[in-house]
C-alpha cells in the first residue's frame, strides 16, 4: 500500500489543517509514495477563509482508519458470465488454480458462486440422468469445437433430449427410439437417417464426414460435426450446459470494498463458505476474500500532525500503522508498535516546524503555500502574542510572507474577524477549535474563540453557558470551559461549567461573575490553561 494519509487532529483549527497540507506537499516532493492530507473534521470559518484567500481547497474528510476490505490482499481471480458454459468453467478453474470463482451478469455485477464441487455433483447425476435441457446451439459448438452441416429452422437455437450414444446391437436393431434425444454416433449413415426420421432434436457426428443426400434432407433435426471421439462428446454435451444453471445463487454472502474486517471476521466465523465475492460501490464483483486473507492485513498508513493525544485522533488508530508524528504539544498517550520518527518542538505553531522542514530539503513552498503557512502560524500564535510564540515563529512568518507577498497585519486582521459573526450559533462557535482532554481522571473539554472583540460574544454569554452545560451533561464530562481570547485586550473572557472550584482556585479568580472571568495574559490554551489545571488535578 502506498498511500499514506497525513492528518492533524480532531476539530481541526488552521495550524492543523495547513500543517498537514503543507507536509504533504513536502513529502510527494521527495518521495516516491501518494500523501494524502485529510482532516477528521468540518473547516471552522477561519480556516476557510485563509484556503480560499490562497486558492486552496479543503483536504479530504476520514472518519476512522479502521482497516476496510479494500486493505486486504484479497485475489482477483477471472469472473465469468452466468452464460458461459460448465467446460469454460472448468477450464478456467484449471489455468487459475482455484476451486470456486464469482459468476456475475452481463454488467459485471454479482450473480452467485461456482465451486469445483458444483461441477462434481453435476457430473455425477449426469451419469444417472444424461438428459440436457434448453442447451444453447451456440453452447454446444463451443464446446464441441464443431458446425452445423445442413440447414435448421432459424428458431432453433436452444436444444433439449437425453444423450445416447447410438450403437447398433444388430444390423436391424438400432438402441435409440425416442425423438427427443441428442444422438451420438459415428461414421454411420443408417443412424444419421434413423434418427432424422424419428425427428430427434440433434445428431452429433464424431470423426466422420455425413452423406451429401443426408444433409439435403429436410429436418428439423440439427446436425453437427466435431473432431471428438463419441465417448468425449457426451461429457462435452454436458458441460455446454450455462454455469447458471449450477452455480449457487441468491442468498449468497458477500463484503464490499468498505466494509470494516472487524464486521467481516464476525459474518466469517458464522458461516461456512470457503471464499466470498467482494463488489465495488456499484455492485460490481472486484475481488474474492478467503479466510486466510483476514490473517495479516495490511494497516492504512497515517503521519500525526499537530497532536499526539488518542482522545485527539482519528478513530480506529488502533488499528493503523503511524508513520511520523510532528507536534507542538505535551507529549501523550500515543502509543506504537515499532519505532517511528518523532519530532516535537517547543514552537507556537506546527507549521513552523514544517516550514523549517522545507529549509533543511533545499526546497522553497510555492507562493501561494508560503501564504497559507504565513496564515497558520499567525493563526496558532494569535498574532504573536501566544506566550506559546518563539522567535522562530515569528522569523518563520515573516520568510514565508515575503516569499508569498503578504502583509501580516491585513493578514491576522482577515483571520480574527472571521470567527463571532453574528450569523453563528454558539453551539457551532464551541465546536470550531474544541479538545477534550483526560488529566488523572478528569474529563476536561475545552474550546478556544480567538476574536478581536470580545464584548460582542460576552453578550451572549448566557447562551453559551446553556450549551455548555448540556454539552457536560451529554458527553459525560467533569469541567467545559470556554476561552474567549481576545487580541487586542491580550486576554483572554473565560467562561467556565463543572468544577468551578478547581477553576476558581486554577486561575485566582476572585470576583465570580456568574461563571465568568477575564484573565490578562492568558493566550494558549495547551501552555497556561492545561498544565494550570493539570497541576491542581495530578
């Protein structure tokens, strides 16, 4: 497998989503794989803004990495149409090396299932019952290798009898006298006429050449040659009949290319059938799974950026093989199989990181990317002012401005107005950039609004404490705190449900204003609200 998703963490803010996109371009730059960016979540309007501003569309939306069908070895074996006859079948089955294969219709969907054991027990009650039914013409010179030699009603295009060998016991006593029957016979021209005259359905001819005034006679009675013995033809006349009419239909089990192996392992152990038939979104047979195939599938491949937290990442990452991890936060609970690259910086903004990733390859981003970097670190930083920021971040935002053109100042002011328009639910506001968080039992949640005016949004304040409270009350959760942080005030309005003690006691908050404070200097959430709570927790 060669594709590798590149992914920042839930709701994700614009560090996560350009810091990925961005090491994506990176990576298909150097190497010789497909990266993919992606996202586990919806674009805040932040975010959509700083894309469109640069010409960019969103990375592609996951909702888990659970390991699919479509991530199995799973064989590809020949398909056949359910009007192909019993010997192509088996012909086919010979030159594969397989003992069942998909049977499907004429636009490739899934019509049922033959099996080497289908065509054994058709062969055995046809040596008990040696009668053919509706066999198609065509079907039997297929098979037979053989032509007609004289000329039938235009309607006859199927034929029906018991197949009989004809032998004669004695020079008057012919072993045939039934009209509807397929006759076999050699270089025998009392035969031929016997059974034109009874009217039987056809005549096989093996090895021989017929009699000119035989094939002038008018008949209904097909005639046809072939170059095989009499003993072959029989067994040839059986298997012209379609797989159609064998093969296993219906209620036949099948896995599409979507479908989860932990679904598929369940559905397997219930049933009994030595392989399945796997069909594509349009029904379409694609593939067939056996048991075996569930023993070592192959891992969707990710790269973590901006998080290393599970509680922060895409669901089933159980179940998937992580590559790198590129990250600005406290380390967490990720956990791996084997050694991977890590890299983790004490910067305000992934981004930078990357940025500084491109520095050390000898390769410049393309204007445009330049601009959307720019834009995620002024973003992550709040404008510099995140005690989070380095000098790094800010070098870095200025290089990647001069390569993209961009003012800094028009950029952040585009940036910070785009979050509280008056059009916004809060419910849609607190779950633009919100994280939940496990610190020595406590379940935390908390969502971060970076404005440029926060009195607008602390009129609201009332409704945002309504969805917080019931946000607490459904996700099970010990604290919700909001952090309205404001760049002009350098400071961030918080808004607090739960343990109000713990926040009170956290932050000095003295004068309670209804569950609401203003902290100055607070900027970050991962660098002063987190290790404050997290040191009243542990």
């Amino acid at each position: 497998m060669d594709n590798v998703y590149i992914t920042g963490h839930r709701n994700p803010d614009t560090d996560s989503i350009v810091s990925a996109m961005a090491y994506a371009a990176l990576k298909n730059a150097l190497g010789h794989r497909e990266y993919h960016a992606a996202r586990l979540g919806q674009i805040s309007d932040e975010t959509q803004i700083v894309l469109d501003r640069f010409g960019f569309r969103a990375p592609q939306l996951i909702n888990n990495v659970r390991t699919q069908v479509r991530d199995l070895d799973y064989d590809t074996p020949s398909t056949l149409s359910a009007a192909a006859t019993i010997s192509r079948a088996w012909q086919t089955m010979q030159a594969d090396k397989i003992s069942v294969m998909p049977v499907t219709n004429e636009d490739g969907t899934l019509y049922g299932m033959l099996s080497a054991g289908d065509v054994a027990n058709y062969d055995m009650t046809s040596v008990r019952d040696p009668m053919v039914r509706e066999v198609p013409v065509y079907n039997l010179l297929s098979v037979l290798e053989g032509r007609i030699l004289n000329c039938v009603s235009p309607e006859q295009e199927e034929i029906s009898g018991e197949v009989t060998i004809a032998l004669p016991a004695g020079r008057e006593n012919l072993l045939f006298s039934d009209p509807n029957s397929v006759v076999v016979c050699g270089d025998q021209p009392e035969m031929i006429r016997r059974a034109l005259d009874l009217k039987v359905s056809c005549v096989i001819v093996c090895q021989a050449e017929v009699e000119q005034a035989l094939l002038e006679q008018e008949t209904q009675t097909c005639i046809i040659s072939t170059p095989f013995d009499a003993y072959q033809a029989v067994h040839l006349i059986c298997h012209a009949l379609p797989i159609a009419r064998i093969c296993k239909s219906g209620e036949v089990v099948s896995f599409h290319l979507d479908d989860y192996i932990d679904d598929v392992q369940n559905t397997v152990l219930e049933s009994r059938f030595r392989a399945y038939p796997i069909l594509d979104d349009e029904e379409r047979v694609v593939g067939m799974l056996s048991r075996y195939h569930l023993l070592r599938p192959r891992r969707k491949q990710v790269i973590l950026m901006d998080h290393n937290e599970q509680a922060q990442s895409v669901p089933g990452l159980d179940q998937a093989e992580i590559l790198e991890i590129v990250d600005h936060h406290r380390l967490a609970d990720i956990e791996t199989k084997n050694p991977i690259y890590v890299r983790n910086e004490p910067v305000g903004s992934t981004t930078t990181i990357v940025a500084e990733m491109y520095q050390e390859k000898g390769l410049m981003p393309t204007a445009k990317m330049a601009g959307l970097m720019t834009a995620a670190i002024v973003s992550d930083t709040v404008m510099f002012k995140s005690p989070t920021c380095t000098q790094r971040d800010i070098d870095m935002a200025n290089r990647m401005a001069r390569i993209a053109n961009e003012s800094l100042d028009e950029l952040g002011k585009a940036i910070f107005s785009a979050a509280c328009g008056d059009d916004k639910t809060v419910d849609a506001m607190l779950s633009t950039d919100y994280k939940e968080f496990h610190i020595a039992g406590h379940n935390l949640a908390v969502s971060q609004i970076t404005c440029m005016d926060s009195d607008r949004l602390l009129a609201r304040k009332d409704e945002f404490l309504a969805s917080m409270r019931e946000n607490r009350k459904k996700r099970g959760l010990d604290t919700v705190v909001l952090m309205i942080t404001d760049v002009l005030l350098e400071g961030t309005q918080l808004l607090y449900v739960g343990d109000e003690d713990t926040i009170r006691q956290a932050f000095n908050i003295k004068n309670d204003k209804e569950n609401a404070a203003f902290l100055p200097k607070i900027m970050s959430r991962k660098k002063q609200v987190i290790p404050m709570l997290s040191a009243l927790w542990g």
